[in-house]
C-alpha cells in the first residue's frame, strides 16, 4: 500500500484505501503518481482516487519506540530491584510510616517550614522594596543585609542564634538608646524552636529579596508609566498593578525555595529540635534499621513536595490570567481529556464535543479522512 506524506505536517501519512471508488462526475481527484523509467511495476491499472477516500494514519517513529522501551526496561529493572531485595525491608518502613513519633517529627518539619516561609518572604519583599526603592540608606541596608545573611553558611546562623544567650542574657524594650520599658531573659524567648526560626527565616529573607526584587524588574516598564500617567499613588501601583504581574515570575522560583526549605529543615538537628530527620535519626540510633527509617523520611519529604508542586501548578495558573488566551488544562482534565480519548479510539464512537482540539485530533487518528476546502491545494483532517 502507497503512502502519500502531508507536507504541512510530519505526523500524518495519506493512505489510499483498497479498492478506492471511481470518483463521480465533477469530483476533485488526486492523480495517481508518474511511474519512472527504472520501475518494474505496471500503474496503468491505479484508478484515481478521491480526496476524502484517503485514510489519515499517524507516521511511524521507531526511535521513538525504541528509546521507550529502553526506558521501560531500565524502569522494570529498579522495580524490580525495590521489591525483589529483601534488605530493603519494606514491612519495616510501613511500621514506622505511621509511627506516632514521626508524625510528631513530620509536624515539627510542616511547622518549621511555614513558620519560617512566611517570616522569610515577608522580610524578603520588604527588602526588595527597599532596594527599589530612592533612598540611599534604604537601599544600602537591604544590600548589606542580603549580602552578610547569603554569606554565612545556615548551619552557623543556628548556632549563633541558639548561642544568642551568651552575648545578651537579658532582652530589653523600650527608647533607644533611653529606658527600657520591658526586661526579659533571652532564654525565655529564643528556645530550640526561636532560635530554628531565626536561622532559618532571616536567612529565605536574603534569597526571597533577590526573588522578589527579579520578579518586579520584569514587569514592563511601561505598567509603571501607565499607572503614573493615570495619578495612581505609588503603593497601589506596586500592590494592584506590579506584584500582581510579577507573581507570574516570582511563583516558580519561590516555590523552589520552599521546598528547599522543607529539606533545609533537617539541618536544625544541630540544635536536637524534634523535627523529622532528627526524630528519624533518635529511632535508628536506637534499632539500627538505618535504611528503612531513612526511607520512611525521604517518603514524606516526597509526599511534602508533592503537595507544594501541585498547590504550585494552581497558583501558576491563577496568575497566567492575564498573560495567555486560554489557560493550561489540569492534571485531573488531562487525565479525564485523556480517558475519554482512549474510549472513542477503542469503542469507534465520536469524540466528545468539548474535548480541545489537539485531544480531539488524537481520538480521530485511523478514521478521519483528508478533506480538501475550495479550489487551493491545502487539506486538514476532517476532526483537527
């Protein structure tokens, strides 16, 4: 069987169906290839055929199938090796799973991570709206604080914080450099908790700033001027037209540092601060199931991310409004957009009417016919 290729699109061949109709009077045709000198094949019985009697199939692409099943061996073979390897002892990670230790462990990361999230990028837009901003002092003091905090390694920003003690035993409130209304001891205020806070959210603060000052940076300079030209004050121009417009670049990135913050939680074991990795290390110090407790931890430090990454998706696509026609279909529309395709392609019936057209095109593939509109030379498949 002859295939014919489509020009305008590399993933459809023309199939000429067997035993093709004479075409009825005044119907297009499409003539039948020149034989050449050097074929040994006789064309004079090929009857020409119509436009919409060819059959649109999808080219073939071996590569393609070859590097998946590559994939899919390497892919059975860690499978297999995660379930056949008796040292993994699964039996004992889903004891520990639910270990009401742990769960306390999993609250202490969950707390630390949202506490320190909020404390870091409330500091960090402040910052970067101080590094925006006219005032030289302003915009010194931002520089020097991201500076001093992106320099100093996390793990000694703990223990100075936890050590803070020493410095100052008392706290005080009051005039500075005058009297002091209120007194109290460090200790009482900056404990394990305090003090992972501390380390933790001034230190985002540093990084969120740069985030959030690149974010504003890339809204167009003519949103400014707009705004302006219209007398709106400067603090709604930034809360209402500029933020709103840089969340667009300030979302993926920050969710990154969260969840890099979740893992950078396992860092204030320093401070014996019952969080999950530390709770995780205290049980297998104590039975010596090293490698089944430290699965048990990177299972909810999945599951953490997991989470962020799909709130992520929601909230990019919240703030993709403005930007493009038509906004990116959910995971749970693809996988229902995809189910349905798969049914229509099985059972033969019609795509749905609200599927979108690249999900309809998919359902049409081996029964849709080539088409041909007024008296040009372009074609398209009868459901694209």
């Amino acid at each position: 069987m002859s295939t014919l290729s489509l020009p305008q699109d590399e993933s459809r061949q023309l199939v000429p169906p067997p035993g093709a109709l004479p075409d009825p009077p005044g119907a297009t045709t499409l003539a039948p290839a020149t034989p050449t000198t050097t074929s040994t094949t006789s064309t004079t019985d090929v009857s020409p055929t119509r436009w919409e009697d060819l059959k649109v199939v999808p080219a073939r692409h071996p590569g393609r199938w070859i590097a998946t099943a590559g994939v899919a061996v390497l892919l059975a073979m860690v499978v297999s090796s995660l379930v056949t390897n008796p040292k993994w002892e699964w039996s004992i990670v889903a004891q520990y799973l639910t270990w009401p230790s742990v769960l306390n462990g999993l609250w202490g990361t969950i707390r630390l991570t949202a506490v320190a999230a909020v404390v870091g990028f409330g500091l960090g837009t402040i910052l970067a709206l101080m590094r925006l901003s006219r005032s030289p002092l302003l915009q010194a003091v931002s520089s020097a604080y991201t500076w001093v905090f992106r320099s100093v390694p996390l793990i000694l920003q703990l223990l100075l914080w936890y050590n803070l003690a020493y410095l100052y035993p008392t706290l005080s409130l009051g005039i500075p450099f005058g009297p002091g209304f209120l007194e109290f001891g460090t200790l009482d205020v900056i404990d394990k908790f305090g003090a992972a806070i501390l380390g933790l959210g001034l230190s985002q603060a540093a990084y969120s700033s740069e985030i959030v000052r690149a974010g504003i940076l890339s809204v167009d300079q003519g949103q400014h001027e707009a705004a302006a030209s219209l007398g709106i004050p400067r603090s709604r121009q930034t809360l209402r037209i500029v933020l709103p417009q840089a969340m667009r670049t300030i979302v993926p990135t920050s969710v990154n540092e969260i969840i890099g913050l979740v893992k950078g939680t396992s860092v204030v074991y320093v401070l014996a601060y019952g969080e999950l990795f530390y709770t995780i290390g205290v049980i297998y110090g104590r039975n010596q199931r090293v490698v089944p407790l430290l699965m048990v931890a990177a299972i909810w430090y999945l599951v953490i991310t997991t989470v962020l990454t799909i709130a992520q998706y929601y909230v990019e696509r919240h703030y993709a409004k403005g930007a493009v026609r038509t906004l990116p279909p959910t995971p749970v529309q693809r996988v229902r957009w995809t189910l349905q395709v798969a049914w229509s392609r099985v059972t033969g019936r019609p795509a749905p009417a609200h599927l979108p057209p690249a999900y309809a095109a998919r359902a049409a593939v081996g029964r849709s016919h080539l088409l041909r509109t007024g008296t040009s030379d372009r074609t398209t498949g009868g459901a694209a």
